[in-house]
C-alpha cells in the first residue's frame, strides 16, 4: 500500500550554478522556487490501481518520482510497503552502451532481483519484448518502440507489490497495446497496487478504481475515474478568471452540482458546446487534391455555431466545404471519427445512395456538406477524416480527402455510460416476483 501525507517538492530557479549551489548550503536564504507539490494527501489501497491526471506541468512526474524514491520531499512522508517497480521514463536504467541482454539483468537486479531470478524470468522477458535478436545489440540503436518494449517487459516480469506508469502507453503500436493492457489486467487479478499516469480517458476509466486530479501542484478532488476526468477535460479548456474560478468549484466540491445544474437548466435551450480555439489537431495530412479540394472542416451546433467542446448526448454537425476546379459526376462525400489511437468508430457517407449523391458539379461550383450526429461518447478527444469522390472515366476516385482533418473533445458524458459508445437510451428495473 501507499500512503502520502502533506508532500511538499520545490525547486530552485537560481539562473547560475553558483546561486543553486548557494540554495543547496542555506536553503533559507534561497532565491525564487517553483512549488511542484504543495500538501499532497491520499493513499492507494493493497490491489487498487489509482489513476493521476493533470495537464503538462500539474506535478504529476515529480510525484512518482517521490513515491519511488527517486527523489526527496521538501516536507512530509511516503510510506511504501511492499516492491515497488517504476516505468517512469522511456529507458530510464539502461545504459545505451550495454546491449539488450546486459541492460535486462542490470535493470532487473536494480529493481531487486538476483541474477538466477533473472535468468528463470529471462525467456519470457525477451518473449514478451519481441525485439528478436536486437537483443545483444547495444541499446543505443534502439527505437523509440523497442526500447519501450524492453523496459515495459523487465518492469512487468519482476513481480512486483507496486507498480508506477507514468505515461509508458503512449508509446508503440496498438497490437503491444493491446498486450501491455492485457499484462496489466493479469497484475491487477493478481492483487498487484497500480499508479497509472495517462492523458488518454478511455485508459485511465477502462484500468483505474478511482482516480484523482492535480493542477498547478496541488490535489483539486479524488474519486470515480469517470468523475476526476470529466472535470479535468472541463478545466483543460478554460482559461483566465473562468479557469480559476472553475478551478475553485472543483477544490470545494460543488463542480459536479453545478454541472448538473446547468445542465438541467438548459435543457430546452438549443445551443450547446464551445469552441477552443486552441484545439486543433497537429496530426492532419491532406491528400493531392484531382479536381476539388474541401476546405474548413469544422463541428457546429443546431445554432450553427461552431464548436469543439461537446456534451455526450447531444446533436451536432459536421461541415465542409468542397470547391471544385472541374466538373464532375455523381460526387458523393464521406466522413470518419477516430479515437486517439486511429480507432475507427463511426462514419457516414453519401456514395452508396443514388438519392444522396449529386448528379453533376460544374466547374467553379462550391459544395457544402453537412453530416448531422448525435455524440454518444465517453470523454475523450477525437478525430475526424473527410473526404469527397466522383466517378471519373467510369471508375469512381477520390477528388481529395483528408486525414485528422479536424478534432473535438467530449467534456461531459452520460451518468450512465459504460464502454466506448453510448447506445443506451433508457434503463429501467421493476420488481416482477416476490419471495415469501
């Protein structure tokens, strides 16, 4: 188990290594600190995986650096009871100089195997790596993916008490994904305490019991992953007096009744989202336009008002425009929203219905298309592809179509919802028997 009590980490902003070295012998007379953790307080039950979110710079690194040991509070205490095992940084431990091989036993021994632990583990170790013979190859020639691999696969095979991710799944490809989530789900039945550090909501509510949310160094609310990502999604998109003011409703605990609020207050009222300028995706890729070329693709509500910050639930449209350089015949349109990891989950297209596609284009013409949807997903970010065709010679082609051509954040899901997408439209119980 873990408990943390009133943990409080600074660091120095001396410009010179003369005046860190003056802040290091009198402290008390040092210049200006940055406070990353100001009175942290919570605790990881024995077989609890706790999930940390926050935004880049809420603390969260330095954090799990203090529960690990790799570095010292300014105040208060850790007490940590049983192995513990961090995934703080890709390849943190391994000397590039070392191969594979060497960099195993050496990691695995520093996480407090013996060298014929090691050895019993080792097969399954490289197994689950799946670098192949890289492995008595110097680390230095790694990738990025492959030296995740490695030091994902010592950190889970060292049967640990405590385990601490900070941010490992981000990286690699879906298939080890799908198999480090399976690895973890095998820790968690074994009984194993998880700190799960992720920006990605879906992991943090598929994996996690409960979950807090840190801002600015300091612990804003503890409770249901569900809950502490709502808010934390909420708070990521404001800015100014209204993020500090939200920011005050979260620490009191009145963020989630004035949510509701709102909410019901609202109902009758038909505009809903809010557009963050700031949301865009750095993802896009536009294919070579052949005769059209589509042009701000964009989320708008019922009000025709454009957003990007949605509420689960509601009805909105997405809209571009395609301008054509040329004429063309039975131009149909499509559209595709995407999780983060490139996971396709629903789409749309006017090609396969003769009533929806458009006969003829003339050159110079410009058309606009509207896909009407109602968001029935959990928080999270999302993606969207566009696309337009035609049928040219006989055979239909793509005119242009692209990829992440725009993003949108769900800020505020259904109470009800579990899994990927809402499909429930009611739920209801009724007692049909009773027993003497």
């Amino acid at each position: 188990m873990i408990i943390v009590e009133q943990i409080n980490k600074s660091f120095s902003l001396a410009a010179s290594p003369w005046q860190r070295l003056r802040d290091a012998i009198w402290p008390h007379k040092s210049g200006p600190r940055f406070h990353a953790l100001q009175n942290i307080n919570f605790s990881a039950r024995p077989g609890e995986t706790l999930g940390i979110v926050g935004h880049n710079g809420s603390g969260k690194s330095t954090l799990l650096q203090i529960i690990s040991g790799v570095l010292t509070p300014d105040s208060g205490q850790v007490q940590v009871q049983g192995r513990i095992a961090a995934l703080l940084e890709l390849g943190s431990g391994f000397n590039p100089e070392f191969t594979g091989r060497q960099n195993v036993y050496f990691n695995a021994q520093l996480l407090g195997l013996t060298h014929q632990q090691v050895e019993a583990q080792f097969d399954a170790i490289l197994a689950f790596a799946d670098i192949g013979d890289f492995i008595d190859q110097p680390v230095k020639s790694y990738s990025s993916g492959m030296m995740l691999r490695l030091a994902f696969s010592v950190v889970m095979h060292i049967d640990p008490d405590i385990l601490i991710v900070d941010e490992a799944l981000a990286v690699g490809d879906d298939a080890f994904q799908r198999k480090c989530h399976a690895k973890l789900k095998q820790l968690q039945a074994r009984g194993v305490t998880l700190l799960f550090v992720s920006h990605s909501a879906g992991q943090v509510i598929e994996l996690c019991d409960r979950a807090i949310l840190l801002d600015h160094g300091e612990l804003l609310m503890e409770g249901t992953p569900k809950d502490v990502v709502q808010q934390y999604h909420k708070l990521l998109h404001l800015h100014g007096s209204e993020r500090d003011e939200y920011r005050s409703l979260i620490q009191s605990g009145q963020a989630k009744s004035e949510v509701t609020k709102t909410k019901q207050e609202d109902e009758t009222q038909l505009p809903s989202g809010t557009y963050d300028p700031s949301l865009q995706p750095a993802s896009s890729v536009w294919y070579q336009n052949q005769g059209a070329e589509i042009s701000d693709p964009h989320i708008e509500n019922l009000c025709q008002e454009r957003v990007n910050l949605l509420t689960a639930g509601d009805v909105y449209e997405y809209v571009y425009r395609i301008s054509f350089h040329r004429e063309a015949f039975e131009v149909g349109a499509g559209m595709m929203i995407k999780t983060v990891s490139g996971f396709e989950l629903a789409g749309g297209t006017s090609i396969r219905d003769h009533q929806l596609r458009i006969p003829y284009v003339a050159a110079g013409q410009e058309v606009e298309m509207r896909f009407k949807f109602t968001c029935q997903l959990p928080n999270g970010s999302y993606f969207l592809n566009c696309g337009c065709s035609a049928l040219v010679e006989g055979e239909r082609q793509f005119l242009h179509r692209g990829v992440d051509a725009a993003m949108f954040t769900v800020v505020e899901q259904s109470t009800h919802m579990t899994g990927a997408v809402d499909m429930i439209q009611t739920i209801s119980s009724e007692i049909i028997h009773e027993t003497s």
